[in-house]
C-alpha cells in the first residue's frame, strides 16, 4: 500500500516534479531516527518533490504506552513534516495540552512518558487501524495523509524490533532507559529484540533498491541508524548505493540524546570522526560542522571526502539550506582530498 | 475478586457498619442503568454503608470508540459516586476538555461520540486493563478504586452484551441509535446481541442471593433495566425479593434519554403505570411523581403498593432525600391500600 501510495503521490506530483529539477539526483532516500534525523528530513522535503524522496524511519524505539503503540521516532517525523512540532523540545506537538495525562496521574497511573492530549490523538488512531488489521507502513502512510504530509515516511519494518540497552542494572527497554532513566544508565551494550523475525517492508527496499543518494540524517548511530541498518539485505543495499552521512556529534557532543554518552561508554571517539569510523565501509561523504573543521584530515584518512557547514538547524529555514548543501555536495562528486 | 473486593470492603467498614442501623434492610441491590439510575444510586450511597449496598449496572449500551471500551452506564454511575460528574448533562465528568477529540476531528475522525479528556483517561486505562486479562468486574473494581468510590459497583455481566434497536432503517447498536441518530428513528424492537453466550457475573449472583431489597432505580425500562433482568437466572433471584421502583416516566415524560419516547413506539402507557406495568410480575412497590398522584389507584390495581413524593434528583441534597424514602417506604411494608 505504501508503494501505491507512492505511485498516486508520484502522479499527483508528476507536473511539478517535472519543474523541479534543481537536483539531478532522482531518488533520495533519508534514514532517520528522532529530533535530528526530523529537521534534517524537513529541510529535504523543502527542496525535493514527494516523488524524489523517502524517509525510511526507526522503529526500535518504539513502545506499548497506556496502552497504546507510541512510535517517536516516526511521529517526531510526522510532526516536523506537517510542521506542527513543538518549537523548542525535541518530541510532541505545538500548542500541546495534558488533560489525559493529568486525570491518568489522579487515577493512579505512572505518567513517567509525556504523552500530550494532541499526541494521544494521532496514537488513538493508530491503534484503531492496527486493531482493524493495517500494517503500520498502511497505518503511517494514512496518518501522514491526514497530517497534510505529502512525502513518503516509511517505518523500517512493519515487525516489532526493540533496541534493549544493557546496563549495569539489566536489560532496559529503550523508553525506559531513554525517558524513564532519563539515561542515566552506564550503556555496557545493546540488542534488537525481535530483529530475527524482522524483515524491512516491501516499500523500504523498493526504495532503497531505487535509490541514487542515501542520506544518514544527524541521528543517533546506535539507536536511530543501526536499527535500520540491522534489517536483512538494508546494509547491502546501502552499500551499492551513494552515501552521505551528517554528523550528529558536533564539538564532541550530542545536541541531543544520549549518542555522545553511548560513544564515550563504549569506548569510540566521541567525535564526528567516531561517527564516520562507524560507518566507514557505508559512507561515500560525510558533513561536519564547522566547529569541527580540524577534524577533515582524520575523515579524508577513513577515504571518506567531508563537508564542512554549520550543521545546527535552528529553524525551518537552516533545514532547507542544510538540506540544499548535502544534496549539492552529494553530487559534485568531489574526489576526496 | 470483586466479592473478595466486597468482604474488605466489609471488614474496613465493620464499626461504622455497625452504628448506621439506620434502616434494618442489611443488604440492597440497586439496578442502574444511566442518568437517572446514577443519580439514586448516589443517594443510597448516601443513606448506606459500603457493606449495604451493591450497585448492578447494564452493560448493554456499552460500545467500542476509537479503540477504547466505553461503558457509559457504568462510567455514569462511578462518576456520580465519586462526584466528579458533569452538573448539567447527564453524561461524562465536571471541569472537562475535548483536546484529544478535537485533534481526531482534525485528523479525518468522526467524531460522533463526545469523549472528553478525562473520560479517554479512564478510558485508556480500562482498555490497558483488559488488554493485561483482568475481567470487566475487575477493572470496574479497580477503576472505582481509584475514583475514590467506596461502594460496590458491578457490571451486571464479564461478557459482552449489545442493545440493538430494531428500526424501519434496519438494526441499530444503542449509541449509534441513540447519540449518533439522537433517537430519531422509530423503534420497533431490539434484542441483546450477545445474550447467549453472558451470565451474571459470580458477585452480581451473590448480591441477588443475597439482598433483602432490590431497588430498580429511574432508568429506562428497556434498555438499562431489562438488559440486566434478562440475564439466565436474573429474574428468578428478583423474584425471590421484595423489590421497589423509582418512576422514570413524570406526567408522561422522561426526564432524560428515550424511554417515553420507546414506550410509545412499542405501544405502551407512556405513564408511571406503564413502568409498573412492564415490572408488573417482579413488583413489590412503586415510587411515583407528585405529580402522577393521580394514578395511585391504577397502580394498586395492579397489586403494588405505592408511594408519592418528589422524585426530581436536582441535587444531592434531593438524591440522599429521595433514597431515604424509597428504602423507608420499602421496609414500612404498608400493604396495598
């Protein structure tokens, strides 16, 4: 369904597709995970037509939440794509309220996950189309519909994957360790559970397989990316394909989440470097911020050719000039130096 | 556990139990359906000991909204015990906002149902609740619990029973029949989806066993109180029990909801003495209007002794009073004049 909801974006859009041909690269495809993988898909939605990109989502952290199926990752995507995020925090919507949540606390329920009055909305739905027998590609495809979003956003796997993180204390499901714990757990390592029985969807490796530019967005690589990369046959993919990776460390900090603790308690260099070392036999080019400009050697070392910008996306307008600089980068084609 | 939940109750109770020997009547079951059933199972909340009373409550409006199990009798009915009903319409909790059903709105649902925010709080939790297996009892008990409610309030049954409403339009489930269509299509009969397979729960059968009184409180005949006779061995345990009904019917009317207008469509007396009529076989006493005095001797006619007074709930106040005449009367055991 999601293909064929491709297919009918493609022909709606296919005149104004026509006129947008400032990017010789026809088929884009963003892996993303929450706050920074979100605002660099928006800047791309902004400058390739529906029909030029796809945005493959995490789906690790995902969790079972009063009941309902709380998808972050892909909503923080949703939300910031409709562009009715919550301008400040990383997660939820604009102009959010907390009645539900507040009368749950009064009732007795732990509340320890902010799940906002508009949020519990699109969750409520959510659960009723799964409930009804909908993938959750079909069920994405139609709450993206229903927010006004046009560009295709894809959960990388309709099976449940969840990234568990092993901490002195024991296995912590992600939320648990992310929200609840507030990170605050040594990460000693991490596990999919659920990644046997995982496959990506039909749509994710159409997409990938038609792929000319694969862009990792400014995501965790642990908990955002690698879940994806995880799935059967995603990393071979990815590997034939032309790549391109945006640091989400910036002047050896995360500015966001936990990816520079995680790098530093497993023992990687908590540097953009660190980030392109990880993905190192995948990436093609690589953009770091300006902070990091002494660090362009150590990635042209890796044979990975690097851009160096200001990376931090304070508003919609920095997404689209991010944006516009990774696809004009991506295909120059420049040799590394 | 719901009985189990009734002997705490009990045990807690015990001293204050002891000293309201108010009215000698040990043990009373009020059957309730919405509005009005609420607001006189309030007052004998009032007038009794958590250990004297035991509300059954139909389940057969009962539906499925956006995922959730709303179950309005019984919502009604805890609302009102624990006081955070609406003051004015006879549905849902004071202080409410519709944040989240806005948002559905929004999002492409049809949004025919007002649930409000609280209301999908308590909703969400139920739904959690049997999603974990407890039965309905349980999570009624447990939802009560929470309320604040210290009597005991009972689904009449654990399975699942459906008033369906026979139209000229074809069959109706309740709420779609009574708030979708405002009650506008003619009734012409309705059965209970479901009634095959349900059986009183384990305590709804044990507070029957053992009452001394049951109270058919001012709900419509048919679709709250009926449901609940209706079930395998019901009737026979009422039977066996001195019994008193409050009138939903004044001067022709129904305070609230269809029944007037349902009673006239199944060619009914459109009176208290059509109420008492359909109870006719189960009745012991009659409890009817001011301003239906007038027909104290049709009722007498029919064997049943009764009683006048204001049976107008406006407030609580009005709801302690009325309880306490409907239990004085009960047990002054005045014989048919």
């Amino acid at each position: 369904m999601a293909v064929d909801q491709k297919s009918e974006v493609r022909g709606q859009r296919s005149a104004q597709a026509i006129s947008n041909t400032q990017y010789p690269i026809s088929q884009v495809v963003a892996l993303a995970g929450g706050v920074g993988g979100a605002k660099l898909a928006h800047g791309l939605a902004q400058q390739l037509a529906p029909d030029q990109l796809t945005i493959i989502v995490n789906t690790g952290d995902d969790f079972e939440h009063l009941g309902l199926l709380i998808c972050p990752d892909i909503d923080t995507v949703l939300y910031n794509l409709a562009e009715v995020q919550h301008p400040q925090q990383g997660w939820g919507r604009a102009d959010e309220s907390f009645q539900v949540l507040e009368e749950t606390k009064r009732l007795g329920h732990d509340a320890w996950f902010r799940l906002g009055d508009r949020d519990i909305a699109l969750h409520l739905l959510r659960r009723q189309m799964l409930d009804a027998g909908m993938s959750l590609t079909e069920v994405i495809a139609a709450l993206a519909r229903r927010l006004g979003v046009t560009h295709l956003v894809l959960p990388m796997s309709d099976q449940s994957v969840r990234t568990i993180i092993h901490t002195p204390e024991g296995e912590l499901p992600f939320q648990e360790y992310f929200v609840h714990r507030r990170t605050e757990p040594t990460m000693l390592g991490m596990h999919m559970a659920g990644l046997e029985q995982a496959r990506p969807t039909a749509a994710v490796s159409t997409a990938l397989a038609e792929a000319d530019l694969i862009i990792f967005c400014p995501s965790n690589p642990y908990v955002s990316i690698d879940p994806i990369l995880a799935l059967p046959s995603v990393r071979e993919a990815v590997a034939r394909t032309p790549t391109i990776a945006v640091s989400p460390i910036i002047g050896g900090r995360a500015l966001k989440g936990p990816a520079a603790k995680m790098m530093a308690e497993v023992g990687a260099d908590v540097s953009a470097v660190g980030v392109a070392r990880h993905y190192a036999d995948l990436l093609d080019a690589f953009v770091l911020d300006q902070a990091d400009r002494r660090l362009v050697d150590a990635i042209s070392a890796l044979g990975i050719r690097s851009f160096v910008t200001d990376t931090i996306m304070r508003d919609k307008t920095d997404r689209a000039r991010l944006a516009a600089e990774v696809l004009s980068f991506a295909q120059s084609r420049k040799p590394v130096p």
